[in-house]
C-alpha cells in the first residue's frame, strides 16, 4: 500500500496538515479565482458584507445583489465569485477558532491563489469582529428539540370537593409555551412535581460534572 | 355540617332489605363497595357479578340495586365528612339497622377510611396530569455547519395524561446549560411556595 501525497499545484503547505477546505479544492472554489483576480477591492468588500450579513441571519434580496453589478461584473460573474467566497468562508469558520490560526489560513489562501489583496479583508470576516455574531447565529439555527420559551405554573390549594368536606390538598397547574408554537397546559400531582424537581437538579448536576470533565480531556 | 342520615322511604326500603341478609356474606359486598368508592365513573360490580349476588343473596334485581346504591351513598357521606367509627354506627341505629349489621359496617369503615379519604383527597377535575418524566443528557459534538463542538444538552420528555380523550400526549424539549438552570430556578420558587403552605 502506498500514500498518494496529493497537494496543490505551486503549493508550499507544510505537508502534515489538511487545508481548511479539505484535502481537495471543491469546484466552486476554483473557478472562483480568475474571475476574482479582476475584481477591485471596493466591490469584493462589498460582496464579502453581504455575505456576512446573510451569515448573520438577515436574508439577502436580489435587489442587493444587483446593486454589485454592473457593465464590468455582469450577474453571472457575481454569481460565481459570491458563491466561490461564501463557500470558502463557510469552511474557514467551521473550524473553531483554536484549530485555524491565522497565519494556517493565509498560507492556504496563497495555496488557492486567491490575490494578496483580497486576503486581508477575506481574513478579517473570519478572524475579526463580526466572528462572535456569525457564531451566535449557527449556534441558534442549529436543529433541535422544541425550547421551553415560557413557563407560568400556579399553586391551587383544594379546599372542599364534591366528594369531600375536607380537603386542603396542594395542587400545581403548569402552562408551558415551546418555540414550536404550541401551548400545554396541565396539572402536577404534588408527587409528579417532586420527581421533577429531582429529576431536573439531577441533569443539572450530570451537565456540571459533564463539563468539568470532557472540557479538560477532549483536544482539538 | 356532620354525618346525618335522613330516613327516606328508599332509605326505610333498604334498611329492611338490608337486615334480611345472610351476615356471612355482607363484609365481602362492603370490602368491595369500599375499595371502588374512590373511582369516577365505574361500577361497582360488573353485570355477572350482580347476577351472582341476585342469586346468592336471594334478592331480585331492583331489590339488588337498592340495597347496593343505599350502602354506596351511606359510605359516600361518610367519607364526605370523614365521620368517626363511632358517629357512623350511630347514624346507622338511627336508620334502624339491625346490631349485627351496624357492627360489620362500622368496622369495615374503621379498616378503609384511611385509604378511601387519601385517595379521595388526590381526585382531581383537570382532565390532563403529568404522569411520568423522562430525560436524556447528549454532548453535541458538531453540526452541518460547525465542527469540532462541546455543547452539552438535555433534553426532556414529560407524559401527560388526558382523560378525556385517553391519549397519551408527550411534551418533548430540549435545553442547554443555561435554560435548564433557569427552569430549575423556576422549580425552585414553586417549591417555595409549597414549603410557605406548610
């Protein structure tokens, strides 16, 4: 068996570590380059913006989009080059902070041949301040189970029934609102509300000594 | 407002009914009456069961019904006020039970009362109940697009039980780190406010 280095073409990566975008360049990210070697630096600052902001959440109109173009950089172009940075962007972030340095990302930047003047501003989106938000948004967007938005509960003491003069017995009546939209509402036998009671201190508990440990032991 | 029994004509019926029966046999029909009196809308005995007591006990059908509905709405007001043994029993001479009877019922009532009131105290109109909780801790270690993550979540499944419509709804969610801190913060208020009832 034989192991195939494959690298680059004028590359001089250090040769034990995988680019950020993997151990080939994905097609979109080729192409990207001629076109964006004419390009000028205003209108790749432009286009790098609204990129950002669709990663922050905002959606992007084709009005926005036709504002870049013009009888120089025709729609298609666009199109292409707007697809190649998003896609190189994207896998640069999936990296966390820790594993992707900088200077790593610069040298595979020179590796695709993106311009030395682009790299900079093209660095900035993914080392710079508008990092923090763009994380905020993956971590919200991220597929899961419905959120708890908003519990409202009360404590109902029976005083008599029609079964019995006395009753003086506590109970709870819960209304929980998920995110998914739908509201339940239903009673808590003081019994039930215990177990979950104990049940929630005790995955609290779990999370915390969870954390304390894997935190330590798991490295990137 | 304690036990009282007025002697109605259904009561006076029934009492006459009740005296004529085998005492052998009465324990067993209170026993019954009493471990069902907590329940909503079931009968006491099934339609082969009350055949069977027709016979056994030598009562026809309306007679049967009588005698069953009279000790049933006996015991209800007993446990309604939670009257002591000794009230009962005399509630029961002033119906003019016999003795006999009056003995066997006071002390069915002294076995079972305890029981019946908690059990009576638990009853609720609410249609849906929590009935059970289920829970499970994940660390996710990554995402379409995130890799290389720590993030541990919990998530929950809480079964509740509809009455109405005897399905079985499941409320399932999910919370990280801090939402469950603030839900366990919640907890914590409402047992506040249990602890404050005393």
């Amino acid at each position: 068996m034989s192991i195939i280095q494959v690298t680059g073409s004028g590359g001089s990566v250090h040769s034990d570590r995988t680019p950020f975008f993997g151990g080939r360049v994905p097609p979109e990210i080729s192409i990207l380059i001629k076109p964006l070697s004419k390009c000028d630096k205003q209108t790749v600052g432009k286009i790098l913006q609204l990129i950002v902001s669709s990663m922050e959440g905002k959606p992007v109109s084709p009005e926005q989009f036709k504002k870049i173009s013009s009888e120089t950089l025709t729609e298609d172009t666009l199109t292409v080059i707007y697809s190649g940075l998003f896609s190189l962007l994207r896998r640069a972030i999936r990296l966390p902070l820790t594993s992707l340095k900088p200077e790593m990302f610069k040298e595979d930047m020179n590796e695709l041949q993106i311009p030395a003047e682009f790299q900079e501003d093209i660095a900035s989106v993914v080392f710079g301040a508008r990092r923090p938000r763009i994380e905020n948004e993956i971590l919200d967007s991220r597929p899961r189970l419905p959120k708890l938005d908003q519990l409202k509960w009360r404590v109902d003491v029976a005083i008599s029934t029609s079964v019995l003069n006395r009753v003086l017995e506590p109970t709870i009546l819960m209304e929980m609102k998920l995110s998914n939209g739908k509201i339940h509402s239903f009673e808590v036998p003081v019994s039930q509300f215990h177990q979950l009671r104990y049940n929630v201190a005790y995955v609290l508990k779990e999370m915390e000594d969870l954390e304390k440990k894997s935190i330590l032991k798991i490295q990137d | 407002m304690t036990l009282n029994l007025v002697a109605t004509t259904a009561i006076k019926k029934a009492v006459v009914l009740i005296n004529d029966l085998d005492t052998s046999k009465f324990p067993l029909l209170l026993t019954r009456i009493l471990s069902k009196l907590h329940l909503k809308d079931e009968r006491t005995f099934s339609e082969e069961e009350e055949e069977k007591l027709q016979s056994s006990l030598s009562l026809t059908d309306g007679d049967l019904e009588l005698v069953i509905h009279t000790l049933e709405f006996i015991l209800h007001q007993a446990a309604y006020h939670t009257a002591k043994p000794g009230l009962l029993g005399q509630q029961l001479q002033q119906i003019e039970l016999e003795e006999e009877k009056v003995k066997v019922i006071v002390d069915a009532w002294k076995n079972a009362a305890a029981d019946v009131v908690t059990k009576l105290r638990q009853r609720t109109i609410t249609p849906k109940r929590l009935e059970e909780i289920n829970w499970r801790l994940n660390l996710q270690m990554a995402q379409s697009n995130k890799s290389k993550m720590k993030l541990p979540n919990a998530m929950f499944e809480l079964k509740i039980n509809d009455e109405d419509s005897e399905a079985k709804e499941k409320i399932r969610f999910e919370m990280t780190h801090d939402e469950l801190y603030s839900f366990y913060n919640q907890l914590e208020t409402i047992q506040k406010q249990l602890d404050n009832l005393g």
